[in-house]
C-alpha cells in the first residue's frame, strides 16, 4: 500500500495556503493517515515521499501554490465564511418592545407561505427581543376546525420549533366584540341592516346611502340586541359601520362588520350566532392586543389598512406600524384552502400530507427542516414584489441543512440478484456517513450473493473492476461476475464505478412514497427498516427520505 503522489501534493498545497506558502511535513502526514489508517505500517517509507512533495511545493510562488489547489482540489481551499444574513431593520422598533402576531384561520392545514409568513413576525420578534403572538381567527364557525386548530399548534410548535409568547383563539373574546359594536352604535357610528348581500352591494358600488342607516340609535341597539338572542334567521340582517360612501377605497363604503351565522362553532357550539368580519376582529385584536408592528403579505392591500385604522380611530385604539411584503408562491402547486379541501374531499390528493403539496405537513414528510424556513425567510425578507419559489431551491437550501449529519443507507429500486464467484465470507463494515465519523458504521455478513439496481448491472462493461461500496471489488467476465480484490486502494487506482448493494439474506421488502403520490415497492437494509418513525436518513445514490413506518419510507429530494 503507497500514497498516491497527486493525494500528498493536494494536502501539501492545502498546508501551503493556509500558512502563508510554507507546508509542514508532519501536518500533511496526519492528513493522509487519516484517510487511510493504513499507511501507518508503512510510515518509514512514507515520510521521505511526503518530505520531497513538500519541499517542491515550497519552492513555489504562493499565488501558484493556490492556483493549483483551486485546479487540483478546490474542496480543500479554504473560502471566506460569509457575512451572517439577517433581516433588515424594522420600522419604529425599539429593543425589547416589538410585539408582532401570526394570525391563522384554523380552515386548512398551513403551507409554505404561512411558514415564511410566520417565520418573519418570528424572527423579528426574536432579533428585538419582543414578542410574538399566535392567534386563531376562528370567527367563521362553518370553516374553523379543531382539527386545523391542531395541526397549526403542533406545525409551529413542533416541527417549525417555535415558540409564541401568547397562543389563543379569537372566539374567547367574542364577549369584547359586541361590548366595541354596541359603542360604535351608541356612538352613532353603526347601524342595523336588513338589506340583502345584493342590495347592499349594488348600493356600494353606486356609492348610495342605505336607508337602513337613517334609522334612530335606540332603534339599532334594540335591533343588534334581537341580532344577539338569536331571533333572526341567518342573512337577514348585518350591522353596517358608518363609512364614506363614496369613498374611492371600496372598503370604506358602510362595509359590514357583523353578519349571522347559525353554524356551530367548534368551542362554543350555539353559544353566539352573531360573528364579527375579518377587518373589525383584526381592528379590535391589534388595537387590544399590545401589537406593535403588523407585518404580513401584501395581497391584504393598502385598502384594509385605511379601515382597520378608522375602526381604531373610533374606538381610540392605538394604531401599528404596518409592512407588507409579496406574496409567497411555490410553482406547480395550488395553497388555495376552499380548492384543497374539494380536491382532497374527492380523493385527487391522498390528504393534507399528499407530496405534491406545499403544506407542511407534506413537506415535513418530504424532510424539509426548521432550519431551511428560516433561511428562506432571510432570502425572500420584505421584499415587495411576489417571491416564486421553485421546489429545487427548497431542496437546494435544504440539503445544505441534511447533508452533514444525516445517516447514509441502501436502498435498491429494481432488485436483481447477482452471485459474485469466489467472494469470501466476510462482515462488510459500512460506513454511515462518508465523512462524519461520528455517525458509526453497520455490519453485515456477507459471501457471494448480493442484490444491485438492475440499472448498475445494464451498465457493466465487460473486464472492469467496480466496488460494491464498502464490500469488496469484482468484474464482469463473459457474463459472470468474478471476485477480484477486497481492498479499496486497489479499486482507487484502477477501478471504474462504485456501486451500492444489499447482502442477499439481509433485504427486506418496503415502499418508498414518490413525488407523484404513486408508491413504489423496493428493497432496503435490515438496518433502515428497524429505524424510528419520523427519522430523516439518505439513501445512499437515490436521495433524503422520511421514516414513515410499517416498513413505508417518503422520498423528499435529492
């Protein structure tokens, strides 16, 4: 066993630039000792060879010496780290006193944009040392669910592993709600309509007063209150606040602010039938709550800000800092809550989980990290125009994330059984992870009968010597396969193609979850079918999956 002169030099070059163009022969020994233990048992003859590499280097230039290790082994040149990313400075923030709020509506599962969106209220609560509240706007009791309610908890807390200073339901403050109503109808600000949906919009978009808002305010109070015990029948009646009717913003046109619904409420069953709209509860929610800085995309529009700050003005609620940034767009896919729930309900999508979705509960399948949220919300930041993310720059960030650290095994997608003629018995000892040590080794007996992919052996030339990774090195010989060698410097020299494989009575029978929703049966290891739930391991040439269990496996990227 010899050290390769191209292997001396690159570590040689590698010890020149990272000290000031002078290589030490001791420093590029250990280097090679361990990649390849070993060489210790020819250390007399390796220390002269490595001592007459060093000083060619060190007879060269530096600027050389780095020009070819960029043209050698650019791997080993050491690269400036770059600057820490962090989101640009708020707005009339002050240190310790940013309170932002995600607030979901608890009608669907969370997908990629509501990650980012919360992500960018999380961070900026964590990079002021404030706060950041978690509330579900649950007013809409025909689409809010405790099942959603659920999945958003367990989404932000668990797999997003953050954690809001306040968790809570709107619908706990509906008793607030008609307290501010009943003030702005004192107030003369408010009033009781028993128009149509029809009518009412014909009059808006005319820019015409209802005549319903002539009416006394002792007349609407009496009326909210009958709204309240329930005698009128759903869309009946609606209370209306006093606007501008012929304002050039749509919104302010005497829009409605409380309507009936009869559904029941998943908390509060028939307790109320009267419900507030999304602009009065937001109103009432920041303006109570102790936000300071409302921060969300920008599809809301400029519109609601003018009306939600007119409902505070009236109220002498205190007024936020708002910023709006673009909207968040994955191509290929819908996030669309009313279109998911049909396309799901009719069996077009295996579930919320199904991998040809955005939502997180699909993408933590398909091994997105918490990690990899963050560094796409510092990418994407304030910006103002709509942010389209291919699912390859998802997969791209993400496996910047996994690579390190995650276990390595084999997977075979198109078994074929092949006998290795003279193959010796052995425990193949594999590594878990090619360069992290700390991730351990897997042992198997093995001796001539190995599964590979079928698409490895149509690609076997006749004579070549190829490695089943970890194992052993063989050739193809007039369509039989020959053992040649074990050891891994022979194959480094002279071999072709590394290959991965399973030991023939240690394959176990699974399914791997596809991007297309369509399961494929394959082969794993023994070891990866003993793994847990949840876990994320690579496959060794095939990509990152997901553990799902009952012997399933979900694939994520590459």
């Amino acid at each position: 066993m010899a050290a390769r002169k191209e292997d001396i030099e690159k570590y040689a070059l590698q010890n020149a630039v990272a000290f000031g163009g002078r290589a030490n022969t001791s420093a590029v020994i250990g280097k090679l000792l361990k990649e390849s233990p070993g060489l210790k048992d020819e250390i007399a003859l390796l220390m002269p060879q490595v001592a007459k590499v060093v000083a060619e280097v060190n007879r060269l230039r530096p600027d050389l010496q780095k020009k070819m290790l960029e043209e050698q082994a650019p791997e080993l040149l050491e690269r400036p780290k770059p600057a820490k990313r962090e989101l640009p400075e708020l707005e009339n923030a002050e240190m310790g006193k940013v309170v932002t709020r995600f607030p979901p509506e608890p009608s669907k599962h969370l997908h990629i944009g509501h990650a980012l969106s919360f992500l960018i209220n999380y961070m900026y609560a964590e990079k002021y040392n404030g706060k950041c509240i978690l509330r579900f706007e649950d007013t809409n009791p025909a689409t809010a669910k405790k099942e959603f309610v659920e999945s958003i908890r367990q989404d932000i807390t668990d797999y997003l592993q953050a954690k809001p200073s306040h968790v809570f339901a709107v619908s706990s403050h509906m008793p607030e709600f008609y307290t501010h109503a009943e003030k702005l109808i004192q107030m003369g600000k408010a009033y009781v309509c028993a128009c149509s949906k029809e009518r009412i919009g014909e009059l808006r978009q005319k820019g015409d007063l209802c005549t319903c808002r002539t009416k006394a305010k002792a007349a609407n109070l009496h009326e909210w209150r009958e709204m309240l015990s329930g005698k009128h029948k759903e869309g009946s009646m609606v209370l209306r606040l006093v606007g501008d009717i012929q304002s050039p913003n749509m919104v302010m046109r005497e829009p409605v602010i409380f309507r009936i619904s009869k559904d029941e409420h998943y908390i509060y069953k028939n307790k109320y039938c009267v419900w507030p709209m999304y602009d009065f509860e937001n109103a009432i929610e920041d303006g109570t709550g102790g936000v300071t800085h409302i921060l969300r995309s920008i599809e809301f529009g400029q519109m609601r800000v003018e009306l939600q700050d007119y409902i505070k003005d009236l109220l002498g609620l205190p007024k936020q800092t708002v910023v709006q940034y673009g909207r968040f767009n994955v191509t290929g896919t819908t996030t669309k809550g009313r279109e998911l729930r049909e396309l799901i309900k009719s069996r077009h999508y295996i579930g919320w989980d199904d991998p040809r979705l955005v939502t997180l509960s699909a993408l933590r399948k398909r091994c997105i990290q918490p990690q990899t949220y963050r560094e796409l919300a510092l990418e994407v930041g304030l910006s103002k125009t709509q942010t389209n993310i291919d699912f390859s720059v998802i997969a791209a960030y993400n496996r910047k994330v996994l690579d390190p650290a995650t276990r390595r095994f084999f997977m075979v997608a198109e078994p074929v059984s092949i006998t290795i003629e003279a193959a010796p018995q052995q425990v193949a000892e594999i590594k878990n992870h090619p360069s992290n040590e700390k991730l351990g080794t897997r042992k198997y007996k093995v001796h001539e009968r190995f599964y590979i992919d079928k698409k490895d052996l149509e690609q076997l030339q006749e004579g070549e010597l190829v490695r089943l990774m970890d194992c052993l090195n063989f050739r193809k010989v007039k369509g039989k396969f020959l053992f040649d060698s074990l050891e891994y410097e022979k194959f480094r020299s002279k071999g072709k193609k590394v290959i991965h494989w399973l030991p023939y009575d240690e394959a176990v029978k699974a399914k791997l979850m596809m991007p297309d929703a369509k399961l494929k049966p394959v082969l794993v290891e023994t070891a990866a079918a003993k793994l847990k739930e949840g876990e994320v391991i690579q496959f060794t040439r095939v990509g990152f999956c997901s553990v799902e269990g009952k012997g399933t496996f979900w694939f994520g990227h590459e």
